[in-house]
C-alpha cells in the first residue's frame, strides 16, 4: 500500500513538470495575439460548418451544435480593418442572422445551437428562452421570447402599432394577451429593447377629457353633428357616444396631414395625428365623441382640452351668420301669392338634387268651396191641384222676351258674380324646398323667403319676369234677336136647330152643326138672344159674323189675320285680361220638378186629403257667351268663342207635372281679329210655317165651294239671332279712360249716374267722335 502511494505521487510530480500541448499553447498565445492586435474577419464564401462555427467557438469558448440543414452551406463574411475579440464574436452571430442562420442559447451558457430558419424549422419551436425582465435579456442577438407587460395600452392596439412601425422578421411573433394586459413578443434582443422603448412612449394613461355644451344659434344641431363627424373622421356612430375601437385620422389644426409612409422612410416627419389626439398619438379612450342635442339645439363634446378648442371653432365657423341678406319680402302688384308657390316649387327644385314629390303647401283654407247658386228645393202641398197649369212658354216666349239680365247676369273673367257675398279668404300658406322657406300672405299679397342668397336672386328674377302688368281687353258684344210671325185663320159654322117636318102629314125632327172653326171663344151661341150685349161670346180676335137664315138655319162665320214684329237689341261690354276669360250670360232659371210624392192624409173628420210633394230644380235657359282673347305681337288678338243659346220651345206632360222642353243652340270657334275691329258670331236663322184645313168631307175639296164650307189656318214664324263681338285692348290708363268716357256717351243716363254718385267727373264728357268705319263697325258707336 505505501509502495502505491509512493508511485502515485512520482507520477503527479512528473505531470506538474511535463511541459503543456501545441495546440493547447497555440490558442492561449492566438487569444494573447487578438486581444493586442484584434481579430481580423476576411472569410470570402467560407463553408459555415468547417470555417465559420469554428472560428465563432475560438472567438467565445462556446461550443456550438449543428443543424444538418447547415451541411454545406457556405457564406461570405468579410470586414474591414481588425475588431476586439468581442466585438468580432457578434459581428459573426448578427451576419448569421441576418442570412437566415439563428444561435439559440441552451441550459448550458456555454453551449449554443445553430438552425437555419430559412428552411422551414420554426425558431420558437427550439425552446427559445423566456424573459420577463428587461434587464435578463442576453447582449447577443440571440432569439428570445419577451413578455412586455403593458399599463394603459391595449394589447391589440400595442401589437398593431409595434407591427406597423417595427415589422418583425420571419421567425418573430407578436402575440396580445388580452387577459394579463401584455403581449408576448418572439425576436431578437435587439428589437425587444426597441420595442420597450416605443412602448414607454406610447403606454401611458390617456389625457384628461373635458365635456361642454355648445348653444347654437342658426345652425340646425344635427346638421352640425354630421359636419363635425365628416371633418373630424368619426363613423356616425361615434358621434353618438360610442367607442367603435378604431383609430380615425384628422388632420392637426395649422398642420397639414401627412400620408402614410409604408416603409417608415422618414421617421423624423410629421405624422398624421389620430381622433382625438391632435399633436402626438393617444389611446382611443381619447377620441372625441359629438353628440347633437335636438330638443336644446345644442352640440354636447368631449374631448381633451387641445381638441375641444379645435372642435370650438369648427362650430363658430359652421353657425356663422350669412355676410349677405338671407331673408326677403316683396308685394306682388299683379300675380297672385297663392299661385306663385307652385311654380316657384318646381324652379327651386330643378336646381337641386331631390326628387319631385310634388310639394306640399301648408296653411290657407283648404275647406272653401264654391257655393252653388241657384239649385233649390221647395216642398209644397197642391191639393188637388195640378202642378204647372201654366203654359211653360209658347212660340212667341222667345228668349229675348225676358228682358236682357232679367233673371241672368254677365260679368268679367271666369268667376261667378252670385259668389261675390262669401268669405273667400285665404290664410297665410308656407312651402319648404331643400332649405329655402316661402311664407305667401294672401291677405295683403306678399310674398316672403328665408333660402340661400342664390335662392332668393332665382325668385327675384322670376318675379321680375312674371309680376307685370297685363294688358286689358274691353270686349263688347251686341246681341240682336228679330221675330216675325204672320197668321191667317178663317172659319165657317153651320147650326140647325131642331124642326118637326114631314109630307102627307107624318113629322120628323131633325137638327144638325158644321163646326170648322176653332178656339175657345168660337163657341155656338142662340142668335136669337143676341138682342142684349151681354149674351154675346167673350170677344174674340178678328171679324165675327153672326147671321139667321130662317127661324132653324144660324150662320157664324169669323176671320182674323195677324202680323207679330219683335226685336231685342242688348249692349253688354266687359272687360278681362290678357288671356283670361270673359263670360257673358242672360236668360232666366226655369222651375223643373226633380220628384214629387203623393201621400193621404186621414187625420180629418172621415175625410181623406190628398197631398202632393214635390222637390224642384231650377234649369237655366240662357244665352251665355264664353271669350278667351290672346295678344300677339302683332297687335292682333286671338279670341276663342264658345256661345250657347237656350230656349223653351215646348213642354210635355210628366207623371200630371208639365215639364219644359229647352232647346239649344251651342257653337265654338277660334278667330283672329284686328284691335278694334267686329266678328259676327253666329246668324242663328229659323223659320217656322204651319197650314191646316178642315171642312166637311168631300166638299172641302171642293175649289171654291171647300173655302166657304171649310176652316182655314196658316202661321208662319221667322227668328235671328246675330251676335257682334269687339275687342279692345287697353293698355295705359289713358286708354282705360278713353274707354270709358266713350261708353258715357253711348247712354242717356251717363251724366246722370255721375251726378247721382255725387262726384264730378276728371275728365268732362265730349261727344264721341265720328268716323268712317262702315255701318258693320259704327253699331258699335250707336246711341242707345
């Protein structure tokens, strides 16, 4: 045992003084050499398996283990000059890198391993290193896993902003936790240590927000809400109060907005600032919200302080009162306000972009009717009488017979004048079109607009075209009816009274009448009581002839022949605008029952009563005359003429009512007529001839003998009608005055209306002045 002990020590004293390997020399001496002299770094398309890791391992003391993938791969490595021995070690791990070759760290600080990312093997799935503390992370750019804890941000928008500004390479990651508030990040140290300092910029609590309430004074607060949301960047619903977590982007008040680079080309630039951050990057807790506050007319903000100043005078810009006039008022001398509105609609909404619906125009009295006049019912008990015993007009009723205007009227323009005692007055009327409000005042003719000033210049310019003076039209009509009826009626009676005769003594008795003449007061009367006035026959029209042959044979024999002339002259003259029409109209209304009803009434002492009911309408039968005149350049005048002539000409018997028949007359024409000048409307021509012979059969056939034995009536009737129209246009005063200082003259009671008014008049009254016209012309001139 000593003996072993002894021979153990010899060979430990022997190993203390052998001298130490070549190898083992040359790298302390190689070491010794860099730190003196540095490392030099020149390997041109060097294999990274043989040259490259071995020269790393020298370089650190490290032991590396190789990847398969890296089997001859190759590399060029190449520097300048000569670096520290630590300075060349990283110089060799960032180029490595940077070509798709990773040295992970292991449990072991002295052993590392190499795999080449580039070709498909994940750097994460290698186990890389988890740190949590910034100051753990290794000084090699070695891949690690961090975990960046953050206070304010949100995870998503942290990995969003560190992916945008520092895109990282193809075996990084950056994952958010939502739950710890972090995010894990799977990189180089290098661009971990960059990371954590953007996100000390960038993590920190969001500005104080502030809330006010802005009043508006013209402006409409949701009109203003949707500006401020356009300009601002919102989403409309941002506007309301919500936070739809994304980032919108406003330009900086004095800072134009800058484009986004992509590349990061120029970090020091300008960079476009988010909602709710004007001046620098902010969390989206600061993005403003706008909401519009209707019922107060109010914008309700809240933001931070730099953007609420913003957002104050964007509103003191958009409820800025006009520079010019917005507002308008003008009367209208000649065009109604009412029938302005709809054409002033359509002229605004052409130049807009909505559609036409039409508009609706408020206000005014909508319930105003046209009250008819004229149609009636009355209810009356006739008893046993018959309704309409009268005659209901018969040939000679002609319709001039009533009198000109004795149950008609004419006037001017199309109104009717039995309407002129209603309330036809309108309220005021309003119409909006796109922002423009028109206000009519029917009561004293105004017209009033609130719009854009283009708005306002558009009414003007069409008022000016539309509200003028139009030329007015005096049109004066004759009416000129002419009858003429001739009769001839003769008529021969015969009477034997009773006589007994007979030969040889036997009697008969015989009697007999020829009766040819007709009428009511052609009746046989006892000649013999003829001595005394009074037991004559109600006087009869004609020659009457009474004779007694013998004390059995009586003679009446009557003749009468008669000539009627009737002619009706009318004057009327109205007068009308340019393009509007005149009426003229005279006739009477006529009563025609609509229904009737019998009843019996048994309410008497046993006595029944029977009672007639009846609902009566009135028919007109009028002569009416429609006139529509048009002025053309030439001075001419285009008149449209309707005219319509009723008459009675009958009656017939209806359910025991008699029910007049009215014939009618109508025409329409459209003539060109010179100022001043007549057209003849109508020369309405009807004859009329009857003829009728009775007598005794056979005799009267007889020439001669059938005169004397025989009745005879002939009537013959002939009426026309003519209508003359002048028109006159009127177009100062002074031929208004003109007018009617001609029309003085053409009556008898002119001067004697005036002085009955009381006042003098302006103008004395001269003679109208004769002149050549022709007689087809100067009945117009003709004193009544």
């Amino acid at each position: 045992m000593p003996a072993f002990a002894g021979t153990l020590g010899l060979v430990a004293l022997m190993l203390a003084g052998w001298p130490m390997p070549v190898a083992a020399q040359d790298t302390a001496a190689q070491a010794a050499a860099d730190d003196d002299a540095g490392v030099s770094i020149q390997f041109p398309n060097a294999d990274i398996n043989t040259v490259i890791l071995p020269e790393y391992e020298r370089l650190t003391g490290r032991k590396v283990i190789r990847d398969n993938a890296i089997l001859g791969a190759t590399i060029s490595i190449e520097t300048s000059g000569r670096l520290p021995r630590e300075q060349a070690a990283k110089f060799l791990e960032k180029t490595l890198l940077l070509n798709g070759y990773a040295l992970l760290p292991t449990e072991d600080d002295n052993v590392f391993k190499i795999i080449a990312y580039d070709a498909g093997k994940q750097v994460r799935s290698e186990g890389t290193p988890v740190i949590t503390n910034p100051a753990e992370l290794p000084e090699t750019d070695a891949p690690v896993t961090f975990i960046m804890p953050l206070a304010h941000l949100a995870p998503e928008k942290a990995a969003e902003t560190f992916t945008a500004i520092m895109p990282s390479h193809s075996y990084g990651a950056i994952v958010p936790l939502e739950n710890a508030a972090a995010i894990v990040v799977t990189d180089n140290s290098s661009i971990i240590r960059r990371m954590l300092e953007l996100r000390d910029q960038i993590d920190v609590p969001p500005s104080q927000l502030e809330d006010r309430a802005f009043q508006l004074t013209r402006a409409d607060a949701e009109d203003v809400a949707e500006k401020l949301t356009e300009i601002l960047g919102l989403d409309s619903s941002d506007s309301g109060g919500g936070n739809s977590g994304t980032r919108r982007t406003v330009a900086t008040p004095n800072q134009p907005p800058q484009g986004n680079s992509g590349n990061n080309a120029n970090p020091g630039g300008n960079v476009a600032a988010t909602a709710g951050s004007v001046g620098g990057p902010a969390p989206s807790a600061a993005e403003p919200k706008i909401v519009a506050l209707p019922s107060t007319n109010r914008i309700l903000v809240v933001a931070r302080p730099v953007d609420m100043a913003y957002i104050e005078s964007l509103i003191e810009k958009i409820d800025s009162p006009a520079e010019i006039a917005t507002k308008m008022e003008r009367k209208l001398n000649y065009l109604s306000v009412s029938h302005f509105l709809e054409i002033a609609e359509n002229t605004l909404i052409r130049g807009l972009a909505i559609e036409q619906t039409g508009g609706q125009i408020s206000g005014g009295d909508s319930s105003l009717q046209n009250r008819a006049f004229g149609t009636a019912q009355s209810t009356s008990t006739f008893g046993g009488n018959s309704f309409g015993r009268s005659s209901f007009g018969s040939s000679s009723n002609s319709f001039g017979r009533s009198g000109f205007g004795s149950s008609g009227g004419f006037g001017g323009g199309s109104g009717d004048l039995g309407n002129a005692g209603q309330d036809t007055d309108m309220g005021p009327q309003s119409l909006v079109v796109g922002k423009t409000l028109l206000i009519a005042d029917n009561v004293h003719n105004n017209l009033i607009v609130y719009g854009p000033p283009e708005h306002l210049e558009l009414i003007n310019e069409l008022l000016d075209t539309l509200d003028v003076r139009a030329d007015q039209i005096q049109i004066s009509v004759i009416i000129a009816q002419l009858t003429l009826g001739d009769d001839f009626e003769f008529g021969f009676d015969l009477l034997r009274t009773l006589e007994t005769v007979g030969p040889d003594g036997r009697r008969y008795n015989g009697a007999g009448v020829l009766k040819t003449r007709t009428g009511e007061s052609q009746g046989i009367l006892d000649i013999d009581a003829l001595d005394l006035v009074e037991n004559f026959l109600p006087a009869s029209q004609g020659l009457t002839f009474y004779g007694q042959v013998n004390p059995y044979l009586n003679a009446y024999i009557s003749a009468l022949e008669s000539t009627s002339r009737f002619k009706v002259l009318q004057r009327p003259v109205v007068y009308t605008v340019n393009n509007k029409e005149a009426v003229i109209e005279t006739g009477q209304r006529v009563a025609v029952p609509r229904s009737t009803q019998s009843s019996l009434d048994t309410t008497g002492n046993n006595t029944t009563n029977q009672i007639v009911t009846a609902a009566i309408d009135y028919e007109e039968v009028v002569l009416r005359i429609q006139v529509i005149p048009l002025i053309n350049d030439a001075g001419e005048i285009k008149l449209q003429i309707q005219q319509r002539n009723d008459d009675i000409v009958g009656s017939q018997i209806i359910g025991g009512d008699e029910i007049p028949t009215i014939g009618t007359q109508s025409l329409g024409t459209t003539v060109m007529v010179p100022d001043g000048s007549a057209v003849l409307l109508g020369g309405l021509i009807a004859e009329d001839e009857n003829e009728s012979d009775s007598g005794l059969p056979t005799f009267m056939n007889i020439p001669v003998l059938g005169k004397v034995l025989g009745s005879q009536n002939r009537s013959s009737t002939r009426q026309e009608l003519l209508i003359f129209i002048q028109p006159k246009i009127i177009k100062t005063w002074d031929d208004q005055e003109s007018a009617d200082r001609h029309l003085k003259t053409m009556t008898s009671i002119g001067e004697e209306a005036e002085e009955f008014a009381g006042d003098e008049p302006s103008v004395k009254v001269a003679p109208a002045e004769k002149s050549g016209k022709g007689w087809f012309r100067s009945i117009f001139s003709r004193k009544k």
